[in-house]
C-alpha cells in the first residue's frame, strides 16, 4: 500500500460548491483543462512557471504575476478532482485557516478564487524555496538528532498556534512538512483540517481524512480529534527522520495497518536507526506514539518544553556515550561501509569516535564538516 490519502468525502459529488465562492464564477465546473507552463491560470494574473509538487488533492505550480513579475505559489484543484466539489470545498477551507492562524511555521496564503475556464479553485501561497521533508529524506537518507530537534521545535510551534486557533491538521506527515533553504520548518496543507472536538470554524465538514500510514487510533476509530491527533502523526514524522522508516513500515495491508495503529506497541526509533539515538530521545517519540491521546503530551507546547532537556545532553562535557542506545546492527555495519545509497544513511565507525568527541567537547552542534560527514545534515548549526 502506498502513502495514498483516505479521503471519505470521495461520494459527495452532488454537494454544491461552497457558497461564498459562487459569486467568483457562474459556472458550475466543466471538464478540467490542465494548466500549461508559460500560459496564465485562467482569470488570473499569474503565469505558470513549472510544476513544484502534486498531493493526494492538488497540484503546486511555481507561478509569476503577469504585472509585477512576483513570484508565488498557486495550489489548485488536481484536474481529476475538478467534479468533487467536497475537496474544492476543502481548499477554500485550507486558505481561511490559513488566512486566520498566522505563523512562521505555517505557509501563508495570500488569495483564494476559482478559475474561470474550468472552476476549479485555487489559493495563492507564498512561495517556499527549498523542499518537503520526504524529497529530503530521499535525498539524505537520516536527518541527524539535533537537526530532526530544530525541525521539531519548529513544526511544534506551528502545532501549537493552529491547535489555539482551535484547529487540528489531521495530515501532519512527510509530504505536508517543508524544510526551507534558510533553515526553517513550514508545515503545508491544511487541507484535511477541521476544527478542532468542540470548536468552530472552516474545516468542519464531518468527513474522515487522513494518510493510514500516518493516522492516528482515535482517526481509524472515527472519534473526535484534537491537537494530541497531529502530535501522533508528528511523532511518526519525528521517527522516520531519525531512524530512516516509520514503526510499521513493515506492513502494507490497510487492515493490518489499523490494527497496528490501535493496539501494536511501536518499537523505539534506536532499533532502527542508522546512527545513535539518546534513549530520552526514544522515550520522547514514543510517548507522542500512545495509542491514548491522555497518555501523550498534553499540547504542543508541553511536547516542545521537553527538547531542550533532550538537547542539554549533547552539549554536556560529562555525557557518557553508553548514554546514548545504539543497535547492534549499528557495529555490524561499522567495519565494512555499504554500497551507495546505503552508505549515506550508516553512520561509521568514526562517527562513534566523532560523536563521543562531540559530547566530550559540547560540539555536536558544531559546524556542518563535523557532524555532515556522520549524516548529512541539511541545517548548519542552529539553536532549538
Ligand atoms: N508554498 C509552496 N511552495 C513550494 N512548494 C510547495 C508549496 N506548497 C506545496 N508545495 C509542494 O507541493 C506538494 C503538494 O502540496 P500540498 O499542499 O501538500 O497538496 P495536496 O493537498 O494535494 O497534498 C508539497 O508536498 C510540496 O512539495
Ligand atoms: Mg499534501
């Protein structure tokens, strides 16, 4: 089974297109014409410049304002989709949430309408420089353990202004999360979210929406969701960037999926991972991975108070490296590098000595040619 998106509100072609964004179009939409690099999206100024990415929903084109010369991002319904009018319904959805929580850790949108040939409707973004996190993950094989922290940090405060917005997001995962090139964390796609049980606002539609690979117990069971929903998911993100798989990759049936989701407890990132993991570090991921949102962390915010306690350690003169679990499969690995890509991913031998140097000298977050050779790591030193 691959990444693909559970979208439940799949039958709900008959529903009108949202109401307040009739008066943009008089049409009901026809037959989707794809748009074409160097020709304007219909009833906009923006010209097509090259696709950026594709979703489960849309498509992303890098865009230019025909007048201005300003470069943007434009999110429009992918054309198979152009008759569903429950997920257009959703993108008009993602720019008000959007358009309300505003925050460095969330792209920002900056229009919503419909195209005029097809009807289709589209959101300007701002347009990110750089790449999501599943393109970085393909292209590095691990993020390194204070850089996968940075990037926490940073995607948690984006949690938690959208959670006190009242908002969950509900497909935190890989794809959905943008590592820009100066170094911070967007995250994408509100288009599954929902206000949160108990809130109001844009979003609330009924439907159940989610990623299986990424959803959490209380999503497959069709109970109320809240922020601890996205810390699941998040948690599963944080694994994957630290260990190189998630905890059930093993599994491609959907059934078999649910049920390891609701009742299989997931093994700590350091079995897995290619390099090593501080066991407070396994600890912290895992309790974002409880199958009861009580047993996690109570808020983003309470999920982020805990990583400088998780950085301190590294820095420490008088950490001891025995602190630090490493798999046995990790000294196999050591004596003899693997074939490419491979190698990129298996921290060597002399990454043991250079990590306990580091720890040893408080250097681990030093400068790129130290750890860079250990994993690649795609933020230079940064505070958390
Ligand atoms: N503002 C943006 N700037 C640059 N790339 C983007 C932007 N928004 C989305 N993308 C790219 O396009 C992909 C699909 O966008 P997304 O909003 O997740 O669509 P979908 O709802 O179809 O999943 C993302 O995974 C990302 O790689
Ligand atoms: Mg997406």
């Amino acid at each position: 089974m691959t990444n693909t998106e559970l979208r439940t509100d799949r039958s709900d072609r008959s529903t009108a297109p949202d109401e307040s964004l009739r008066p943009l179009s008089t049409r009901a939409p026809v037959r989707a014409t794809p748009l074409r690099r160097g020709e304007r999206a219909p009833g906009t100024p923006w010209i097509i410049v090259r696709l950026l990415g594709k979703g489960g929903v849309g498509e992303v084109f890098e865009v230019e304002h025909a007048l201005l010369g300003r470069r943007a991002a434009l999110k429009v319904l992918l054309p198979a989709n152009a008759e569903r009018h429950a997920l257009a319904a959703r993108i008009a959805d993602e720019g008000r949430i959007l358009a309300r929580v505003r925050h460095d850790n969330l792209v920002d949108v900056l229009d919503l309408g419909l195209l005029t040939d097809d009807g289709r409707p589209y959101l300007v973004l701002e347009l990110l420089e750089g790449r999501d996190l599943r393109a970085e993950l393909a292209r590095i094989g691990v993020l390194s353990v204070p850089t996968t922290l940075t990037l926490a940090s940073q995607i948690l405060r984006g949690l938690g202004a959208l959670h006190r917005a009242g908002f969950v997001h509900r497909d935190i995962k890989l794809e959905n999360l943008f590592l820009c090139d100066d170094g911070r964390a967007k995250i994408l796609d509100l288009g599954a979210a929902e206000p949160a049980s108990g809130c109001e606002g844009p979003g609330a539609r009924g439907a159940s929406l989610g990623t299986p690979r990424t959803m959490a117990p209380e999503q497959f069971e069709g109970k109320p969701v809240d922020g601890r929903t996205d810390l699941y998911a998040l948690g599963l993100v944080l694994y994957e960037l630290v260990a190189g798989r998630g905890p059930f990759d093993d599994i491609q049936d959907l059934d078999a999926l649910r049920f390891a989701h609701l009742d299989r407890i997931p093994a700590p990132p350091s079995c897995f991972a290619p390099q090593p993991i501080p066991a407070a570090l396994d600890a912290w991921i895992l309790r974002a991975l409880e199958k009861d949102p009580d047993d996690r962390f109570a808020s983003a915010e309470a999920m982020a108070a805990e990583i400088p306690a998780l950085v301190a350690p590294l820095y420490a003169p008088t950490a001891r490296a025995d602190e630090i679990t490493t798999p046995s499969a990790f000294y196999s690995d050591v004596s003899r590098p693997p074939p490419e890509p491979t190698r990129r991913m298996v921290v060597s031998a002399l990454a043991i000595a250079a990590l306990a140097a580091g720890l040893a000298g408080g250097r681990l977050l030093g400068p790129r040619s130290f750890f860079g050779g250990v994993v690649n790591d795609p933020i230079d030193a940064r505070s958390v």
